[in-house]
C-alpha cells in the first residue's frame, strides 16, 4: 500500500492554514457560545423567559432572571451576560490594537471611541 501512504501524505501537505481572522472569529464565536451556557440550555432545556401572573391587576408580565433558583438561568439572561462579556474581550483587543506604533491615528480614535 505504498500509493495510499503517498497520496495521505500529498494531501496533508496541500492542506493550507485557515486565516488568522478566521481563527479568531472561530475562537470568539466559542467564547460566546460557553459563557451563554449553551450546554446548560442543552442540557436542562429552560424556557427562554420566565412570566409570573401580577396579583393586583391578573396580567401576565415577563421576567428576565429565574426567582428563587441560584444556580438556574433563562436563555436570555445566559445570551444577554455573555453577550456583556464578548463585548468586553472586544474592547480589550480593540484597545491592544490601538497601542500598536504601526495603527493610524484615525484609526487609534474609532477604536477609542468604540
């Protein structure tokens, strides 16, 4: 089997490195899926908003964090927290490329102003 060896090894040879944008939009998009809590929403299947009945007037309102259940979470509050933590590690990198000596000064002033 000599031509099977070959051929495995041309083809590992021809593989080419995905880009490094590619990588790091892979590398967020996991970040992002791991602190929403996507394999407790797997796992657990919780409604994506709670709602509890107003005693006054009998309506039925949304509610946004789970009552009385300290380890327990929506879907929404899971996507909504890691969406704040996504856009904090952005800003962190934004702010690292804007302290490079070889970025423009404009672009230095929108990623300040991001």
């Amino acid at each position: 089997m000599p031509g099977l060896i070959e051929t495995i090894v041309t083809k590992v040879e021809e593989f080419e490195l995905p880009k490094a944008s590619t990588v790091c939009s892979l590398v967020i998009l996991s970040y992002f899926l791991v602190t929403a809590g996507i394999a407790y929403d797997i796992i657990n299947e919780p409604p994506a908003v709670g709602a509890v009945q107003d005693e006054v007037t009998g309506k039925v309102k949304p509610v946004t964090f789970m009552p009385h259940r300290m380890n327990g979470q929506y879907i929404i509050e899971g996507i909504s927290g890691a969406m704040m933590y996504t856009l904090g590690g952005l800003s962190l990198i934004a702010l690292d490329q804007c302290q490079s000596k070889r970025t423009d000064y404009k672009l230095r002033i929108i990623l300040v102003s991001l």
